[in-house]
C-alpha cells in the first residue's frame, strides 16, 4: 500500500443529546418533594484540525468511524448530565471535506493550526422539573436528548502551492524542484519516479513561493489512465504552473507534442488549461535542444506564453525563471479556497407528521416524532399515559387508525412497542 492516500471515505457523528432526569426530592420529613430532574448534558462536537504536520490521509484507511462522545443524562437535586467529550479529526493542510451524499463542501482546511466544527452535538433533554405546572406538580417524565445523524464524508487532500510543476514523466521537474528550492525529491532516470507531490519553498523579493513537483502527466490521464487522474487534483489550487517539456526530445517524443496533449489533459480535467503558465524547456545540455527551442518560441508566441530555457543538470537559466515566476505572482489572485456550502433545507417535517401502515395483522404509526414521543413517556406513570394518549388524539393518529380500517382491539404498533386499539 502506498504511504501516499489523497482521497478516503470516512462516518463522522457528534454525540447525542442525554436524557432529562424524571426525579422528585427525597428529605427527611419531607413527604411530597416536588419534581428536582435535571437537563441532559450537550453531546461532543466533531471538529477538524488542520495539521502541518500530516502529509497525506493514511491515517484515515486504518480508522474510518469517528464518533463524539454522548451526552449524560440528567440526575436528581437538579443536577446536568456530563457533556460529552468533543472529537478533534487532524487532517493534513489543505483537506476538503464534502458530504459524500450531496457532494457539498462542509470545509476547506487551508490553514496550518486552523480548527472548526464539522458536526454540533445534541442538545440535552430537559428534565421534569421543567413540566411542573400548578395543576401538573408531580410530572413523572422528561424529555429525551436530539439524536444525530451518522454523516458519511469524503476527504480530499488538494496540495497547497503557489507553483505547480507538471509535464510528461522523467522531464526534470523533480530535478528542477531540487535546483531551486532545498527539497530533496527522488530523482531517477525511469517514468513515475515522482508518486506524491513533493513541495519546496523558494525566497524571492522577500516572499516565500511554494512549488509542488506534481507526478508526471500521460495522454488519457483525465480519464483515469496512468497516474495523472490521481494526481491532477493537486494542481486545481496553484496560481501559476510551469510547464516544464524535455526540448531536446530525449525520450524520442517531440516537445511540441508533449505541450499539447499536456495542455488536452489539464483542459479535459476542468480549467486548470485557463491557469497562467510558463513553458519550461528543460535539458538544454543535450544535443537537438536549439533547434527545439525555437519552435517552442515560435508556438508560444501566439498562445502568448512566456519560454524559459533552462538545464537542471547544469543549474542554468533559473534565476530568470525564479524571477519572473515572482513577478506573475504578485498580481495573481492568492490560493483557491473552496467556499463552504449551507446543507440544504430538508422538507420542513412536522413533529406530528405521521403515517399508518397495514401489513395485514398490525397497523403501524411511523413518523419522525414517533421515536421522541416515546422516549418522553413513562408508562409506568398514569398521568404520563393519559398525556401520551391524549398526544395521539391533538395529532390525529386515533382518527387516522380509524380511517385506515382499526377497530375494537386491533393491533397497534408505534415502534416496538404494540398495544390493542380501544374506540
């Protein structure tokens, strides 16, 4: 398995809401104490943290559910349930966390030491105390914590940098990211040498451009062939690339080829074609390389793009390239960020919408609220009885059991709980 991982699946879920305490005052010589119940405790957060240290998302192929610790449930003498514990995700800088059912952006972890609340807990239950009223002073229920939903994300690491570096294989580009920056890439003279982008830092008039060698590029890589479909994501985010062609044709390809189909994969994969860039031409050392050169001018003249000759064996011409990358640099917009997008309004659902369904034997009640209304009523309780009964009659199940056909003493199920229908 590479150590190298961009892209996982992984379940994220806060903590729910803990249960409101049923309770009453207990005292020496104090026969009818009044309802003390206390609220359940929130449940923890989810949060992200974006750490400078990570690299990639191996982590997550190991670990792929990540749950925040519940709620307590409230206790007597109006005492609050713990809060749960919040869940703290590191991910590596640069991290975009989508909804993988809707493909939302919940968040752009762009920034080193950045933290942020991917998912809130829920909220407590409140205790009886809070259902005591002057003709109700003793309510033997409470209100049951907000369960949270189960979130299914996807994680793409996208590499932050100014520059990207992005050719054919074996064109230099990691020899030239060790030319002009202190990274040390692995360099060899066989294709995919490179198969993680490696990130360098260059100083120039006084500010600090990042340059990622992005793994070699072949024709098709947008539709998946070779390496390129993993790895043309990572140049979505540079301001500027630099396309770096071997102009002596030592791989026995012609450079002018090799621009084009380059430039066919980065349009095909979306706009990045529409990114500012630099032609490269590497290998000047090397016979066939002038004569090369000069159609590469004469082609980038009228796409109106800037030629850099320059050999990494010989650590020339990179000065001038430095220099004018800087200066590009300075009037392009900084750093794509991707905007968090708001979930979409669910249908607006009533706690009382409900539906009745007959298999044959039973008529079941099914409804968001049916679960809640359940949690909240204490059966051993006649007066919580009367208040659940008296809940289905204000919501209309009664009159829709009637209506699906339920008579005297017919099987009623709300959950797993079943009871006899009574007229």
């Amino acid at each position: 398995m590479s150590n190298f991982v961009d892209q996982v699946k992984i379940t994220a879920k806060a903590g729910n809401g803990g249960n409101g305490s049923a309770s009453f005052h207990r005292e020496k010589y104090v026969q009818n104490g009044g309802p003390d119940g206390g609220d359940g405790g929130r449940g923890g957060d989810v949060l992200l943290y974006a750490d400078e240290n990570m690299h990639t998302l191996l982590d997550f192929r190991f670990r792929s559910k990540y749950t925040a610790e519940n709620g307590g449930d409230g206790l007597g003498n109006l005492r609050t349930g713990k809060n749960g514990e919040d869940l703290v995700i590191k991910v590596p800088v640069g991290t975009i966390v989508r909804e993988d059912s809707t493909g939302r952006v919940m968040a752009d972890m762009d920034q080193a030491g950045e933290t942020r609340v991917l998912l809130k807990g829920g909220r407590g239950g409140w205790g009886n105390r809070h259902f005591a009223t002057p003709t109700r002073q003793a309510p033997n229920f409470a209100k049951p914590g907000t369960k949270t939903e189960i979130f299914t994300l996807r994680l793409e690491l996208k590499t932050i940098a100014d520059v990207g570096l992005v050719g054919y294989p074996n064109v230099g580009k990691s020899s030239i990211l060790s030319v002009v920056t202190s990274a040390k890439p692995k360099v060899g003279n066989y294709h995919f040498t490179t198969l993680t982008p490696n990130l360098g830092i260059v100083r120039k008039y006084g500010q600090d451009i990042v340059l990622a060698d992005i793994p070699g590029l072949i024709e098709g890589a947008a539709e998946g062939a070779g390496l390129g479909h993993d790895f043309l994501r990572h140049v979505e985010r540079t301001r500027l690339l630099m396309h770096v062609i071997d102009v002596s044709g030592s791989e026995g390809r012609d450079p002018l080829d090799d621009l084009d189909q380059i430039n066919t994969e980065l349009e095909n994969y979306g706009e990045l074609s529409q990114k500012p860039q630099i032609i490269v031409c590497n290998k000047m050392d090397l016979p066939g390389a002038e004569e090369n050169l000069a159609r590469v001018q004469a082609l980038a003249k009228g796409m109106d793009t800037p030629v850099f000759a320059v050999s990494a064996a010989t650590h020339q011409g990179f000065d001038q390239l430095m220099e004018a990358a800087a200066k590009m640099l300075e009037d392009l917009p900084p750093i794509l960020h991707y905007q968090e997008e708001e979930a979409p309004l669910p249908e607006k659902k009533q706690e009382d919408d409900f539906r009745v369904v007959f298999d044959g034997a039973t008529y079941m009640v099914e409804g968001p609220g049916m679960e809640r209304l359940l949690d909240s009523v204490n059966f051993d309780d006649l007066e919580s009885l009367n208040w659940f009964h008296r809940t289905l009659r204000r919501w209309g199940v009664i009159d829709a059991l009637r209506e699906a056909g339920a008579g005297e003493g017919a099987t009623v199920a709300i959950g797993e709980m079943e009871f006899d229908f009574v007229e």
